[in-house]
C-alpha cells in the first residue's frame, strides 16, 4: 500500500540513501553489494535486533558446525582468514567471528549508520509532496517502544531471511525428567553426565547434537525420536576432498538440474525418490524428509554405531505414572523413561511462525525483501548477493524471476518445498546470469561449485549456455503447474 505524507511530516526523518533491515547472512550480503553501487559520502542505516551482526549465529548451540565447505559460506567473496582445507566444518564461533570480520571492513566502505539491538516496526512506501517514492522505517530499541524514529530512505533491503527463533524446552507433563534445548546442554550440565539423553527431531539440529553426545561419553544412552525421518545430501559426492575434485563428485548445480528437470510440477513424490536413491545419505531408508542440509557417510556410521535407539515416530508426551514414567509416541505406543533422563528440543524452527505475504519488490520499486514467503533461491545469501544487484541496478523487475511462497508451500508438503524450491533456484540462476555481468557473478564466493576445479566447472557452464533456454523453459512450466494445482504463489514478480 503506498502512503500519502506531506513535506512537514517528513522534516523529522532520518534521511539515508539505502537502509538495511537484518545483519545476518542475507544483510551482510546485502551490504556487501551496497558497497559496490554506494560510497564513502552515501549514509547507509543498518537496524538489526541483536546486539552484533552475525544473525542466528549469535545465537548458536556451541558444538554447532557448518555442513557445507566453509569457503563459501562467506560475504561477497571475502576469504576466511585462515588456510584451512575446503572440507573442514567451521564451528559456529568461528563462523561468527569471520561474519564479525566481514562486517567490520564493510563498514569502513560507506557512511555507515549503526542500530543494534533495535526492533522495526514499520516498512512501507510513501508518496511523499514532491511526488516521490521513498521507504519509511520506524524503528525503537529494544524493549522501548516509545522511543520511536523514523528512518526516511530512497533504498530499504529486508533482508531478514528466514527469522529464526530460539528454540524452547519442551513443555512436558513429567516432574521426572528434564527438558532442554540445545544451548543450554552445557549449562544443564548434559555433557558431564550418564542420564540418558532423548534427542527429539531428526533434522540437523538433531543430528548435531547426537553426534556431539555420542563423541563425548560412550557410556550414556541416547535415543534419537526420528519423525518422518530426514535425509541429508551426500557430502563425499557433493563436496569431495582433495584431488578427487578433479575426477570425482557431482557438481552442485549439477544435482540441481538433475532434479529440476524431473519434475513437472505434480510428480514431487518420484523425484524425491529419485534424489534419496542417487544422492543422500540417511539414517533409515525410509526417512522423508529433505531441508538442504549436508552429512558424510563418515558422520552417518558414527551416529548408527553410537545411537542406542533410533525411533521413527513423534513424540506425543512424557507422563508420570505408579509403574513409572513413560514417553507416549504420536503413533499409540509408548516408551518406558528412567528418572533423570534428559529431553533436548531439536524439533525444526524454521517457517513455524507465520510472517505477512509480501513480494520480493514493492509496487513502486523501493523496498526489496528476502523472506520465506517470497523466497527466490534456496539459501538466504545467495538471494541477499544476487537481489541486490538486480535491485540496485535497476535489472529487478524485468528479470523474470519466480518466487515461491515458502511457508504455505511448507505446509503443502516438505517433498512439494523440496523440489519446488529445488527448481526455483535453478531457474533463477540461469536468470540471474543472464541479467547480470559477468563479474558480477564472478565475485560471487558463495557459489558451491567454487569447491571444483575450473574446467570442471566450466562444463557446467557450457552445458548452460547451450541449453538454458530449453532449462528455463521446463522449469517455468514446471512451477506455473504447482501454483495452479496448489494455488499457492509460484510465479513471476507480477503474479505474486
């Protein structure tokens, strides 16, 4: 909706030329191509509502890593500093500490304004007296939300990604056990003792934490309440180690086209079969779950060695009784539960909680906005690298891009998000290569198939060239086909 708003209201504004909303791994990005279209005279306002930038990782349970290789987990193309092997899996400090750095020289670039620990309240476009459209931001810190400003910007990026929330201990109806999360295992003092330890959710935040538990004490129980099951990509066919990258794996934009040139809009089911068969790994064959995470055949032994038990089902409940405590199961059955055992929360926190639709750009061009319900690739920094671009050289509109209404996909189906997800983001790369330079894409260092050799990846290059058009052919028919079955929005800038 854009506003009307004459020049007296404007006076007590902030003015800037772009302003940032979020400082994660979207925002970072964002700013990082700030600097590329902005200079050292141009006021850039940064509001995040942490206290540093960093997003979710500010916030990470401490035996978290990374599952892709860390080199392209960056800003930009801003190089770890450190001479680490591509494979090693930066712990999340570290991924903190190097975002932390990225930040830091980024900052000395532009006229940089910074609002931590600050939370937006309003972004919205408004026609202002003169007849133009800019973004007014009110924003307040923290925790006063009557000490608000207005920021009044030309540029806003919201780039808040997927939002993530601090997970909660389990709510449990037994006075006998202990819940937990993540990040409070240290503090609750898990590592330190035998109580046997329910691992509830088998996604990567479940399977972290199992094998943090598994490595440490070999005497301690733990069970692994697994759901539907997840299966993780194949990290030694997508990430080999060393020379075998000259001969040996599958490009990451390999395997995307490969699964988003099987499917046709409705045959979500067969590709996702396809995709468990010729690249995952998982703990049980029958898992059906898919949230681009990344696990090794290696991490996968560990955990089948040291799981005592591996439950595929949910968990309904922990109840006190007089023969004693018991974990109820969503399926009927039941478990018994000795006294001290300990549950962790590892359940999925992503797209739980539902933010207001809006597209990717606004009607009149002023707000850019990454977020689950205009989703335009599957990983929020590449979004929050190539969006910008488009955006800030004016490309945005006319580039063709899809989008995906991520959250209520999600809640179609996680093999429907799958593979809808899977060809969105193949279709747009293709797009975005063909809109923007060349050295755009070049400096783009959180491309993964920078993990291979040149003339490997070149093929992939070649291969694109020569039949892009039939690719972006298939999967626009492909995603048209999902919105009109499922209703939910797929499509073109100007469809959402």
């Amino acid at each position: 909706m854009i506003h009307l708003m004459s020049e007296a209201a404007t006076a007590d504004m902030e003015p800037c030329e772009l302003c940032i909303i979020g400082a994660g791994i979207a925002g970072l990005n964002a700013l990082f191509v700030a600097t590329q279209y902005f200079g050292p005279m141009d006021r850039v306002i940064l509001v995040d509502a942490k206290n540093a930038p960093g997003g979710m990782w500010n916030e990470v349970y401490d035996y978290a890593r990374l599952h892709q290789p860390h080199p392209s987990f960056t800003v930009g193309d801003m190089a770890w500093d450190w001479s680490r092997p591509n494979h090693y899996l930066s712990t999340g400090r570290e991924v903190a500490a190097h975002l932390g750095r990225c930040y830091a020289s980024l900052r000395e670039r532009v006229d940089l304004r910074e609002r931590f620990a600050h939370t937006v309240t309003r972004c919205e476009e408004v026609k202002e007296a003169d007849g133009r459209t800019m973004a007014h931001v009110e924003h307040h810190p923290n925790g006063h939300p009557d000490r608000v400003r207005t920021i009044r910007a030309k540029w806003v990026v919201r780039a808040i990604g997927f939002d993530v929330p601090a997970p909660r201990p389990l709510p449990l109806q037994s006075a006998r056990v202990i819940s937990t999360t993540p990040q409070r295992l240290r503090a609750d003092g898990v590592f330190d003792s035998d109580a046997p330890v329910y691992i509830v959710g088998g996604g990567k935040t479940g399977l972290d934490t199992a094998l943090a538990l598994v490595s440490r004490r070999s005497r301690r129980r733990v069970t692994l309440l697994n759901g539907s099951g997840t299966v993780f990509a194949d990290r030694d066919l997508l990430a080999p180690r060393g020379r075998r990258r000259w001969w040996s794996g599958r490009l990451f934009s390999t395997a995307f086209r490969d699964v988003a040139m099987r499917f046709n809009g409705t045959n979500e089911d067969d590709v996702f079969d396809f995709f468990r068969r010729t690249m995952c790994v998982s703990l049980d064959p029958s898992d059906q779950q898919f949230f681009f995470g990344i696990m090794s055949q290696a991490e996968r032994d560990a955990l089948d060695r040291g799981l005592d038990q591996i439950v595929n089902d949910y968990l309904d409940g922990v109840v006190d009784a007089q023969r004693g405590t018991r974990l109820l199961l969503r399926g009927g059955g039941s478990l018994p539960v000795s006294e001290g055992s300990v549950f962790v929360n590892c359940t999925g926190h992503l797209m739980r909680h539902r933010h207001p639709y809006e597209p990717f750009l606004s009607p009149e061009g002023a707000v850019l906005s990454i977020t689950p319900r205009s989703m335009t690739h599957f990983l929020t920094s590449m979004a929050g690298y190539l969006l910008p671009h488009l955006f800030f050289s004016g490309r945005l509109r006319d580039a063709g891009l899809y989008a995906l209404d991520g959250e209520e996909m999600r809640r179609r189906g996680g093999r429907l998000y799958h593979t809808a997800l899977v060809s969105l983001t193949f279709l747009n790369t293709i797009l975005a290569h063909e809109a923007l330079p060349v050295r755009v894409m070049s400096r783009c260092g959180l491309d993964l198939d920078r993990l291979y050799p040149l003339p490997r990846r070149l093929l992939g290059f070649i291969d694109v060239k020569r039949n892009g058009a039939r690719y972006v052919d298939h999967c626009r028919t492909a995603l048209d086909r999902v919105q009109a079955e499922t209703g939910v929005r797929c499509g073109r800038l100007e469809a959402a």
